[in-house]
C-alpha cells in the first residue's frame, strides 16, 4: 500500500439542531494527489462503531456527499466522506464530469489506492470499530464501492444507489466476501436491461450476498436533491430526484448495514 501523509486536520461542529453531531474535514495524500475528505460522527455515542465510506457522483466530492456523511453520523455510524478526483477537482459540466469519471476508471490503480488511503482514515479514527467497515456510492461512488467489493476488499458490505453495474473485476465463486446491495431506478436511462440481468446473474453464480433493488418509476439520481436543476441545466431527462424513493432507499439501507455489522 502506498504511503499515506495525512497533510491537516481541521476540527468544528456542524450548525445543525443536534449538537452532539461532529465533523473534520481531512486532507490527505494518495500517490503524490492531495485529496479532501470529510467525516461525521455522533460525539455523545461511547465506544467504537462501525465506519463507512462515502463515494461521490461523478461530480466529485461536493455537499450531496458530506450531507450523506452527516445522515450515517445521525444513525450512529462514523462516516468519511471521501475524494476520488482531488482537492478542489469538482465538475461543472456533465461533460468534464465524465471525463473525470472515465479517466478514475481507467487509471484504477490509482483509484483503488485513493479508496484505500480514505479506508485507513476511517480504521485509525478513534469512534471506529475497524473491523466493521462498509461503504456506499452514488452513481460513479456506486461502482467504485462495488469494484471494490469485488476485488475482495476488505468491507462487510457496499450500497450502491442510481449505481453503474461494472463487471471488473471478474469474480470467482465464494471470492467476495462483502454483502452487496444496489439500489436503482426501474426508469434509469442509463441502465439498460440486459446489462442488469447480467450483473445480477453474475452476482448469483459467484454466491455473493446480494439484493437488487429496482424502484418502479424512478429515474437516475433519485437521492440528489440537486438532479432536477442538473436535468434542466443540462438538458438531461435521464436526472430526477425522488424525495420518497430517497427516502425509502435510505431506509433499505441502514437495514442491511444493521444485518451486516451484527456481531
């Protein structure tokens, strides 16, 4: 693994009703790139708990990340918002965002050690239980979390919502250790149905723990409150958020972390 320089540490409380609610923004190295992560904990909890991983869209690490960080802080996990792209490398366009995105997967070394870098963060924090680890992604965060996962890293489980289904690295039977669940739209007009069917199959043959979950109606981005500007901005209908689908998926969630973190 490739050395880890923890460059700053900044402390402050977030200004939300719950006071006990605690942040830090990390800036660290991965490979020679200065990244910025964020993490969430509940500072009134005692002992350990379990820590998960944050991957943003392919936007980058921006609010929709951190805001997720803060929700997994609320339900008593440490949570590390991570950085996939580098410090101050947000996208302005869904075009540089692709480019962005394209250029993380093609260079997956490096994208795998700047996960690892962000996973040592979370295992050294003080409230974390480091062998009780998970993550989730969003759209790119998604299928990085799940190429992770498939690679045999080292993590109880991965969520991925409005999630790409990358079928790399290939997978042997009883080979991945880690729980999946992927949370998309029925309507995600970047997915196509096919391509689903494989991913899912492939999950079974391989006897991974995995749950497929397709919202009737819901398009991509449904957790982004951000989606529907994006949509017009952009001229991209495929974007909707879906403020029940959200929610609901959200719910799915923290249960399948409560099944996978038992002890």
């Amino acid at each position: 693994m490739k050395k880890l320089l923890l460059l700053f540490l900044f402390f402050s409380i977030t200004s939300t009703a719950n006071a006990k609610l605690h942040t830090e923004t990390i800036r660290y190295t991965s490979g020679g790139t200065q990244l910025t992560g964020f993490l969430a904990y509940d500072d009134a909890l005692k002992g350990k708990r379990p820590g998960i991983l944050v991957v943003h869209e392919w936007w980058g690490h921006n609010e929709h990340a951190r805001q997720r960080a803060r929700m997994l802080a609320g339900l008593g996990y440490t949570a590390f918002a991570l950085d996939m792209y580098g410090t101050g490398k947000l996208a302005d366009h869904p075009k540089k965002a692709g480019e962005f995105m394209n250029a993380a997967f093609k260079n997956w070394e490096a994208s795998k050690a700047k996960f690892k870098a962000a996973k040592k963060i979370l295992e050294a924090h003080a409230t974390v239980d480091a062998k009780r680890i998970g993550a989730i992604g969003f759209c790119f965060g998604g299928a990085v979390s799940i190429k992770m996962a498939r690679g045999g890293e080292d993590l109880k489980g991965v969520v991925g919502f409005h999630s790409a289904l990358p079928d790399q690295p290939k997978m042997a039977k009883n080979q991945v250790a880690a729980a999946i669940m992927v949370i998309n739209g029925a309507e995600d007009g970047f997915l196509k149905s096919d391509a689903v069917a494989a991913f899912v199959k492939e999950m079974v043959d391989a006897n991974t723990d995995f749950t497929y979950m397709s919202l009737k109606g819901v398009r991509h981005s449904f957790t982004n409150p951000m989606a529907d500007e994006f949509s017009k901005k952009f001229n991209l209908p495929a974007l909707k958020y879906d403020k029940q689908a959200d929610r609901k998926s959200w719910q799915v969630m923290h249960q399948f972390f409560q099944r996978v973190f038992e002890k």
